[in-house]
C-alpha cells in the first residue's frame, strides 16, 4: 500500500518505518526542512532502540521517504496518517491548531477517497472536527478514522510490531476493510484489532493513559504509607500483584512518573470532563501525587543534611524521563536537579543518551560526566533518578572509594536494600526502609 505520514516526531517516525518495514511505501511530510533534510540523508532525528537499522533498510530500499510537500506527500496514497503534536495549554486543554491546520490542507488537495487517521492523542470529537475542516474544500468521499498510538518509548518498535490490540474507531465499512488489511501482518499472533466508534476510540487512548497513571499515583502513595509505617513496599507490590485483577506490572513506585504522555493526558482528560460539567477527582488527586512524588526525594535529601545543602556536591545518575530513550520531557529528575540548584549545591549528572538534551535546558549550571564513576567522584551523595540497566549492578567498592561519604539516594530502587546494609551505605530509596543511619538522625 501506498500511505502518507504527517509529522516525523516519535509516533511518526516509528509508525513511517514500521508501515514500511512490512511492505509499504510510505512517504513522511514534515513542515521542518532541516529534520527532513537529515531524514532524507540517513540521519535519524531521535533515539529508540532498534528504529535505526529499519529505518536504514527502508530508507535505501526506497519503501520510506521524506518530503515538506504535503501534495508531494499525498500522491497515490489511500491512507493518511496524522501524527502531529497537540502540546498542552495552560489549561491542560490539548491544543488542536496542527491537527486542524494539517486537515485543512489535505482538504484543499484531495482529489479521491483518502482515510485520514488520528494517531496523535486527541480529544474526544476531534475526528468530528477533522472531518469538518476537510469537508470545508472537498465534497467527494473520504473517512476520518480515530486509531491512538499506544507505543512506549524505549520499546516502540516492539509495541508496533506487536501491538497488544489495535483500536479503530470508524463505522466506515470501506475504512475497516483497508485498515484489517493493512494492520494484518502486525496482528498475525492473534491479538485483536478492536473496531468501535470514533468518540469510544478518542475516549480509550486517554482512558488507558489516566489508568496506568492512575496505578503509579497509587503505588506512591503506598509507598509513602510503607516509609511512615515500617513496611517494604516490594513486598507489598508482590502481594498485590500476583493477584489477576491487579496484575504485576506497572506497580513501581518511584519519584512520580514523566514523559511526552501520562502528565499532557491526565491533565487533558480532566480538562474534558470539566468541559461536560464532570468533576473527574481521582485524576487531580492522580496529578497532585505526582508532583508532591518529583520532589519526594529531595525532601529526604534536605532532611539528611540537615537543610542545608549549600556548597554541597551531588550525582546524578540517569536524567532521561525513563530508560532507553533520550526524551526528558517532564522527567523527574530536572526538577531534583533545578531543587538541589536553588539549595545552593552543586550537580554532576550522566546518562548514556539525554546528556544533549538536558545540556540545552542547564547549560552549564551543572556539570556532565562521560562515566558514571566519574560523575560521583567527590561527591556528597549519589542520587538515581533514572533506573537505566548500567546502573543496577555498579562496581559498590569503586562507588565506595570514589565517593566523599557513602550516601545513595535511590529514586527508582535499584539496589538491594540489604547489599547497601552490608557495604555500608546510607541509603535510601522509596518505600523501603532507610539503612545505615547517620548518628544524628
Ligand atoms: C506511555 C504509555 O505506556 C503508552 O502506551 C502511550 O502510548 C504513551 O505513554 P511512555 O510515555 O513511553 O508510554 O512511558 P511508560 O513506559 O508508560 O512510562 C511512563 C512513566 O511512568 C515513566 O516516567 C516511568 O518511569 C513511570 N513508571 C512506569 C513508574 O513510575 N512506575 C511504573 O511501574 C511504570
């Protein structure tokens, strides 16, 4: 099949090469010359495990390409996809101008039937206004069909490849022929493509995204009960989630959860409700733990040096907002450091891909390591903002030697509370207890 991709951000540029991968010629259209142009040139514009070497292959068997010309773009294909941004306003409403503007434009340029696909997270009846400002220049046939993303950085390719489930929303017979053909090979182990209207498939995405924020939340707060009543919060995720209601995964807690999608989305959704006169509380109390869980660390750290962390030296290991990605959107760990900054310490952070992007948002206000031995050395304390895989089995008697006191700060547990015991650390991490004292505590 021939398919157009509108936007080249993360979900773009996964979706353009994975189409492409199976078979597909897809062309991607991005109004921003200079990424096209590197796109063009074999130079991928973000980090995600396992694109590139597709994205290579595709780009030379001339199954992906890259243009600025949305007519360019357009031609031959039956299948549109929007991958455009819809950054927050101040409200929390998702801001629709790409989406529409780009709508707009295909409207001026349709010649014959075309489905147009919401990818990016939209509000509910955005497929009804997309439709609108299409139908606005062109009266012949075309179906506009809601079909979220539900990619994870990191894993992207994988979730696409082998997508959970697939969501339509379209009663467009037309659209649900083409799309359970196109969506085939993805789809062959069995997992389900899920058709339904278009405001329910607009509705899931963010259901899905409020939910799983919605367990993190809660998981912090049961940490914080853990740290107040004695108990250990991996015993207590364990016991929860062996049970088949709750499920095991996505119960760790940690220094609240960031990214390009759980915050932009809760807040959205709360915006809908209050747009339909609903209250939405759960998601409110969702977003307050998540800020009270960013500086959650700091507190801790404030209360072991007594308050006063001026002049005081700290490492930072991992800034990315999770593993395996560069991304840094909303990520926890530059409010720790922006907090420790403000106190009057001193930072040195590492971490293997968000170095480039943090560097524009601190310049140097902190200071970059190329190791993560170097980046402790002398310092007061080592904090884990980012559970990277590198860091989980360090070498503890050179951390140790390098560090001026044994202090570990751990935001995403990491490391066994009872091998930080016996090396003789004070540590602490989030919901377990605190080892090693210092006298004055
Ligand atoms: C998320 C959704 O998972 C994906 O389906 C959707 O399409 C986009 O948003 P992503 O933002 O890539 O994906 O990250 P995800 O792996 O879901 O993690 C989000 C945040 O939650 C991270 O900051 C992570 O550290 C945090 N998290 C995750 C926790 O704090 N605890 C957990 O148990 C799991």
């Amino acid at each position: 099949m021939k398919i157009t991709v509108v936007g080249t951000g993360y979900v773009g540029l996964v979706t353009g090469t994975c189409l492409a991968e199976t078979g597909n010629h897809v062309c991607c259209v991005d109004i921003d010359e200079r990424k096209v142009n590197k796109l063009r040139n074999g130079q991928i514009t973000i980090y995600e495990p396992g694109l590139e070497k597709l994205f290579e292959r595709n780009l030379k068997e001339e199954r992906l390409s890259f243009t600025t010309d949305l007519k360019e773009g357009l031609e031959d294909s039956e299948i549109v996809f929007l991958a455009l941004p819809t950054p927050p306003g101040e409200d929390g409403s998702a801001d629709l101008k790409y989406v529409l503007g780009v709508a707009d434009h295909i409207g001026k340029l349709l010649k014959d039937y075309k489905i147009i696909i919401d990818k990016s997270t939209v509000p509910v009846g955005t497929a009804e206004k997309v439709h609108a400002a299409i139908a606005k220049n062109y009266n012949g046939e075309f179906d506009v069909v809601s079909n979220p993303e539900f990619l994870r950085e990191g894993v992207a390719v994988e979730d696409f490849m082998k997508p959970d489930r697939i969501v339509i929303g379209t009663t467009s017979e037309r659209a649900k022929v083409l799309l359970t053909e196109l969506y085939g090979p993805y789809v062959r182990q069995g997992n389900p493509i899920i058709f339904m209207d278009e405001r329910s498939a607009e509705l899931t995405k963010y259901a899905a995204n409020a939910f799983l924020a919605t367990k993190i939340s809660f998981m912090n707060e049961i940490a914080q009960m853990c740290e107040r009543l004695g108990a250990d919060v991996d015993m207590v995720r364990k016991g929860i989630g062996s049970d088949e209601r709750i499920g095991k995964r996505f119960l760790f807690p940690g220094i609240g959860y960031g990214g390009s999608c759980f915050p932009k989305d809760v807040k959205a959704l709360v915006y809908s409700a209050k747009e339909v006169a609903y209250d939405f509380a759960i998601l409110d109390a969702v977003t307050e733990v998540n800020e009270r869980q960013k500086i959650h660390l700091v507190s801790k750290i404030r209360r072991y040096f007594n308050n006063d962390l001026a002049g005081k030296k700290f490492a930072v290991w991992g800034l990315a907002f999770k593993p395996n990605t560069d991304d840094i959107r909303e990520a926890p760990s530059l409010e720790i450091i922006s907090a420790l900054l403000e106190s009057g310490a001193s930072v040195c952070a590492f971490d293997p891909e968000a170095v480039n992007n943090v560097k524009q948002i601190f310049g140097d206000r902190i200071n970059f390591a190329e190791t993560q031995y170097d980046c402790i050395e002398n310092a007061d304390a080592l904090i884990v903002a980012t559970e990277w895989n590198e860091f989980r089995t360090p070498d503890f008697d050179k951390i140790l030697s390098l560090l001026k006191d044994p202090v570990i700060f751990d935001g995403r547990n990491v490391f066994d509370v009872q091998v930080m015991e016996k090396k003789g650390f004070h540590y602490e991490s989030i919901g377990r207890s605190s080892v090693n004292q210092p006298k004055f505590v």
